[in-house]
C-alpha cells in the first residue's frame, strides 16, 4: 500500500530516507524548519556500508564526483609525529569490503541527496515549516506546525535531529543535554600495535572471507 509519508528534517537523514520511499513510490513531503536546505560541519567519512547504501539509491556516480578516495589512512604519535598504524584503503578497501572509503564535504553529500529528491515528482521539499507536534489516530498521523498549520500524513518520521522532538515525544525519555563524551584509546607499546594490526588483519580476513 502507499504510504503518504511526512519527513519532519531535512538534513542527510531526512533526504535518504525521502530518497529510499520516493523510489518506492510513495508520496513524501520533507518539512525542514530552516528557511533553506543545506547542511553545516566539514567533512564526513563514508564507511564501505554507505557506498552499498549510495548504489542502491542510484547515487554512485554523483558521489564520485565529489568525494575523494583516501590511499590510506594513517595515525601518529602526538608526541613524537612517529607512524604509529596505517590502514591500507583505496584498492585494498575494495578488495576487503567490495566498496571503498571515502571521505567528502558534509554540504556536497546533503546536496546530491537534495538533487535526487528533487528529481522525483512525488517528493515535496517544504522549507520554514517547523514541526512542533503530531497526534495520531488508527491510520492517519497529522504534524502542527509553528505557524499552527496541520498537515496530514499515513507515516511520520522523525528525522529532526539530536535533539528531536519526534522522538521526544514517542519515548518520553528526557532531551540529550549535550554531554555525550568522545573516547579514544591508544596503543603504548610495539606489542600493543602489533596486536592491533593481527586483530585488523583477522577482521579484514573474516570480512573477505563471509
Ligand atoms: C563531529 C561529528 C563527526 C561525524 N562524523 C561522521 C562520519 O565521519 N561519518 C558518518 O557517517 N557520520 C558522522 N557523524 C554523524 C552524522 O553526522 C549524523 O549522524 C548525521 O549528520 C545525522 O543526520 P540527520 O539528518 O539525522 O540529523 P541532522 O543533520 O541534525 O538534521 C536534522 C534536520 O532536521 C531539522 N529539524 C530539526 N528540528 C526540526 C523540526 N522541529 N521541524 C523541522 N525540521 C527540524 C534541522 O534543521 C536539520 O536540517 C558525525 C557527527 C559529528 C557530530
């Protein structure tokens, strides 16, 4: 059955997702508060998975224009600028992983995905319409925006971001206070990166192995 699906965020997350249900078929509209689509941030890494992900949805080509495939990808020592591990990447992440790694502008994947939305018919990108609730009855779901406007859907979702006020609203789990915390570990000793490399080659194996 087709769905007639409201998007509340416009960001990567909101377009693939528009993307993937406009193929389908689907009648989707994107309600993005900003008075226009764009993404902010620099640069993003795209793992082997999302290039599986980017062919799917026709967007290989597009990407290769603007992402840039890294040979490898190197760590050093803060201290001593000493090599400490380098992952062979280009041919060798393809061979591994049957999709390579890449890297890109955060603004240039946001606007393929844009592009792409934009070609399809039953895709409507509607900016300045800030979600501020929904209600839902058995089979429809309606969406009230800032300006106290409703617009009715079968589907929502909630693509609004870290701190979504879709999900909010479903879990009910209290809003993110923006202390989340980045860990990174290091290796000390030769042993430690030999170690390390045996356990990436292992992965690396058992990838190219399944
Ligand atoms: C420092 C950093 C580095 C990262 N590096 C990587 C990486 O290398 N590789 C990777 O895959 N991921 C990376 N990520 C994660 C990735 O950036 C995010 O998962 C992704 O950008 C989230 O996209 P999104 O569309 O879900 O949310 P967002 O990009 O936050 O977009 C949400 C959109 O919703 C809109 N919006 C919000 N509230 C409303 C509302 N009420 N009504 C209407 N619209 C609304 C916003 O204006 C925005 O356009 C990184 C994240 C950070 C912070």
């Amino acid at each position: 059955m087709k769905q007639n699906v409201l998007i509340a965020g416009g960001g990567i997350g909101g377009l693939a997702a528009a993307l993937v249900l406009g193929r389908q078929g689907h009648t989707v509209k994107v309600l993005e508060q900003a008075s226009e689509f764009g993404e902010i941030g620099a640069g993003i890494q795209l793992g082997p998975n999302i290039f599986k992900m980017l062919e799917f949805l026709g967007l290989t080509d597009a990407i290769d224009a603007v992402a840039y495939y890294p040979p490898a990808l190197g760590m050093r020592d803060i201290i001593t600028d000493e090599a400490v591990i380098q992952v062979p990447l280009g041919n060798a992440a393809r061979a591994a992983y049957g999709y390579p790694y890449g890297v890109i502008y955060r603004a240039n994947l946001h606007d393929v995905l844009l592009h792409a939305c934009g070609a399809l018919p039953n895709v409507e990108l509607r900016t300045s319409t800030k979600v501020e609730f929904y209600t839902q009855t058995e089979n429809r779901v309606s969406v009230t925006l800032h300006n106290d406007e409703i617009v009715e859907g079968t589907l929502l979702i909630g693509a609004d971001g870290m701190w979504s006020k879709i999900r909010e609203s479903i879990v009910a789990d209290g809003l993110l206070k923006g202390d989340a915390k980045f860990y990174v570990s290091t290796a000390h000793t030769s042993d430690d990166v030999d170690e390390a490399l045996d356990i990436c080659d292992q992965a690396l194996a058992a990838v190219a192995a399944a």
